[in-house]
C-alpha cells in the first residue's frame, strides 16, 4: 500500500474543514507559471483583497471581472510557488491552510513521531583507519544502536563489538585494534523522508490506519493551535473579530487540545519496537596498541 501526500493532505481538509468558502473549476488552462489572470467556470463569490488556492499554488486576488469570469492574480503567495494549472483544476476560495501549509504540517508530524516510529537505517561506507578512533554518524541516522566489524576471515561476515561509544551527538568512537581496511558496519535509527507534493508516504513508515491516523490528527492539531493563537491576539487589540463568535475560539482551541490527544495515543498503539540494542562498554577501556 502506497499513501500519496496529496492524500494525507485532503484528509487534514476534511478534518479541519478547510476547503475554503468555496470553490469552483479552471474553466481555461493555466499555461504559464508568469500568466496574471485566471478564467474560472464561475467567479460569483469571488473577491480582490482575498486568496485563492489551485492545485499546491495559492494566489492573491487583486481583482475580478465577473462578467468574463475572469481573476487577475499576484502569483506564488503564501509561501507557495507559481506552477501551470491543468483546465478543470479546482479553485479554492479563502481555504485557511493552503496545502502547502498542510503539507508542511504533515511533514512535521512525520519528524516528531521519532524516536517512537522510525526507519531502520544501515551504513557499510566507513572503514577502519590506522590512528583513527573517531568517526562520523552516517547522514539520516539519529540513534546508533550497533557497530560491527568486518571479519575477511570469515568470508566478509561481520561481527559485533561492544568496544564503542558516543563521542558527540554526531559521532562514535570505537577503542580497540582492528586492521585498518576492515569495514565498519552501523546499524541505527532515523527519521523519515519527508514528502514532497507530488510524492508518497516513506515506504519504511507503517500504512496502518492508527500510524496514518497519527499523522491527519497531529498536523490538524497544529493547525488549530496557530488559527487560534492568530486570533487571540488579532482579538486582544480589536475585540471579537466578525470571524467568531465569542465561544468559537475557545471552542477552536479545545479541539486542538481533544486532536492532539488522540494523536498521542495513536502514536504509542503505533510504536515500533527498537531495534536489538548491543550496549557499548563507555567505562571499559580497549586502547589500541601502540
């Protein structure tokens, strides 16, 4: 099973109801990512000063033409990049998270289901150096749970030493005298790939419906806290804003609270378990031979 982003993204939509006041379709395609005007099957509703969302494209809204359904855009805002847009792409009108934001939440969520969810992560690109005790941790590993030894005598097998320790948070130090040449081998644990718009779930992340349920909760979770810390302070200068009423926002931010327990308890029926763990002897000593 394969889980898309785009569909982790629609999820969190619906979670949070955030598919914008409304929405309508390209009725022309959008040929050029420079292009400042968009034709729209509809633009009833529509309004300058306001945003728009197509495809992972959010606009500004600068003027409309309701008699040509036409909408002249600033292109690429919210942090989001101009890109083409096929004829019939929805368009979303004032979404409060464009999917980028979504997206990025998401990603986020992936990175902070670490160290209890996590991608098994094997490295064979050190080997031993003369005088050389320190070595660097391998990119994308997080926790160093196993440090092996080539043995050539036994066909290339590797075996497992204890004679190790962390140096820093980002490097080992292994005591002892091995051959130089002999391969190292580091067995450890690390966060996932983050995903991209157009691409998947990590294949190593478990597509179980309590590990995905993790994610859709803790990325609305996210949402919620940062709508409602917005209008706390947009409410604290210039009273009840005409967006909620007066029991909304705190009624925004028990939801946040409620979406982030259940994803927390999610996360630990998802939690894998570590890996076998071969302790290192930090207080023991094997010093090379001079």
């Amino acid at each position: 099973m394969t889980t898309s982003a785009a569909s982790l993204v629609e999820r969190v939509r619906d979670l949070t109801n955030s598919y914008g006041d409304l929405s309508t379709e390209l009725a022309v395609e959008v040929s050029s990512s420079s292009a400042t005007t968009f034709t729209l099957e509809s633009s009833e509703g529509f309004k300058a000063k306001n945003w728009a969302e197509v495809d992972w494209e959010s606009v500004e809204i600068t003027d409309v033409n309701t008699s040509t359904e036409v909408i002249t855009v600033r292109r690429g805002s919210r942090g989001t990049t101009a890109a083409t847009h096929a004829q019939g792409a929805v368009v979303r009108f004032n979404p409060p998270y464009t999917g980028k934001r979504i997206l990025d939440a998401l990603n986020t969520a992936l990175s902070s289901a670490y160290p209890q969810l996590y991608t098994l992560v094997t490295d064979e690109n050190l080997s031993v150096v003369a005088d050389q005790y320190v070595y660097d941790l391998p990119a994308g590993m997080d926790s160093l749970y196993r440090v092996e030894i080539e043995n050539v005598d036994l066909g290339g097998e590797y075996f497992i030493i204890r004679t190790w320790d962390m140096y820093d948070s980002d490097s080992l130090r292994i005591y002892g005298d091995y051959p130089e040449g002999r391969a190292i081998r580091l067995v450890g644990t690390g966060r996932f790939t983050a995903m991209t718009t157009t691409g998947n779930l990590d294949s190593d992340y478990p597509e179980t419906e309590v590990a995905l349920s993790y994610l859709v909760y803790k990325a609305s979770a996210m949402l919620l806290k940062e709508r409602q810390a917005q209008l706390g302070v947009r409410d604290a200068f210039v009273g009840m804003t005409d967006t909620f009423s007066s029991t909304q926002p705190f009624a925004s931010g028990l939801s946040a609270r409620e979406m982030d327990t259940l994803a927390e308890d999610m996360l630990r029926q998802a939690r894998m378990q570590p890996p076998d763990y071969f302790v290192p002897l930090p207080t023991r000593r094997y010093l090379a031979r001079d």
